[in-house]
C-alpha cells in the first residue's frame, strides 16, 4: 500500500487541485492532503478557517475510491523543522506531492521521495483568481467542485471576504 501527501493551502479548494488529486489517486491507495496556513483565516489572502477547509476537501473527495485524510498544518515558521511538523500531525505517508521549490527541498532533504504534479490551466485555476471574482462579484463557482461552492454558501465565505477585503490593511483583533 502506498500513501501520499499533498499540501495546499486551499483557499478554496478548486478545481485545479481536484484534477491533482484525481491524478495523485492513480498512483496512490490513500492520500493525506495537508492544509497549508491551518491557522490562518478572515483575511484576503486566507479568508477559510482550516476547518472550513476541511469541509471542502471532505466534501469534494467523497465521490473519488480514494482513502483521504485532511490534516490542518498551522504555519510554525521555522523551514528547518516544518517536515518534522508535517510528519507529528500526519498519517505516515511514502510520497510527497508539491511543485513549490521550498516544500521539494524540504522533504528531499528529510530523505521523502517527491514528485511533481500536474498543474492545470494555472492562469484560471488559482486561489487568488478565485478570491479576485468573489470580490468583484465575478462568476467563481465554475472553478470549484460543487461541494465547494455549498460550504463557501454555508460559512457565507464571499461577504466574509468582502468585507475583509474592504480595509486597507490586513489588521489583526488586536489592532
């Protein structure tokens, strides 16, 4: 049995990252997608919850004959002991799926086999276009699975980001 990790941060999940898991699947008999920035939420760039995420990714993946585990990931920011992070909030996995150089080096140099996966019409299937449309009140639910747009519904994600959108800075409860 093999089982992968993949690692997005998920804002949202979409449907660039399910045609990634779909071609993940036909390698793998089970996948562990860890949700990047777990800790982080309400604001433009991370405007979902890490459980609202996993909302999204469970929902998603219910149809696909894939054993999936959602893991959040907080942000520890420290690269030099993030892969120890991901392996103590993590099944054990074979596989680490990324493109981004930093995760590559990372697990590669952990001694955890990486490949890269397919990215699909990256100029659309972006988070950050995504959000764009939700702003401006642009069709965006063409580029999420279905049960995405019903959780992005249920936690009435696009007036969140719209309001968080609406101050000139990203503040903090704090300030």
């Amino acid at each position: 049995m093999t089982r992968g990790f993949y690692i997005g941060r998920f804002q949202p999940y979409h449907q660039g990252h399910h045609r990634v898991v779909q071609d993940i699947a036909e390698e793998v008999d089970e996948l562990v997608v860890g949700i990047g920035s777990a800790d982080q939420s309400h604001s433009v760039r991370n405007p979902f919850t890490g459980g609202e995420r996993i909302m999204m990714i469970t929902k998603a993946l219910a149809d696909l004959d894939l054993v999936t585990y959602a893991v959040p990931l907080e942000d520890i920011n420290r690269n030099a002991v993030w892969v120890s992070h991901v392996r103590s909030m993590s099944p054990n996995f074979d596989v680490a799926y990324s493109n981004n150089p930093l995760v590559v080096r990372l697990f590669e140099e952990a001694g955890i086999e990486v490949r890269g996966s397919p990215m699909f019409d990256r100029e659309v299937l972006r988070g950050t276009e995504i959000r764009e449309r939700m702003i401006a009140s642009e069709d965006w639910s063409e580029l999420v699975p279905d049960a995405v747009e019903n959780v992005v519904a249920e936690v009435d994600g696009v007036e969140r980001i719209r309001r968080v959108s609406d101050t000139d800075v990203e503040a903090s409860p704090s300030d």
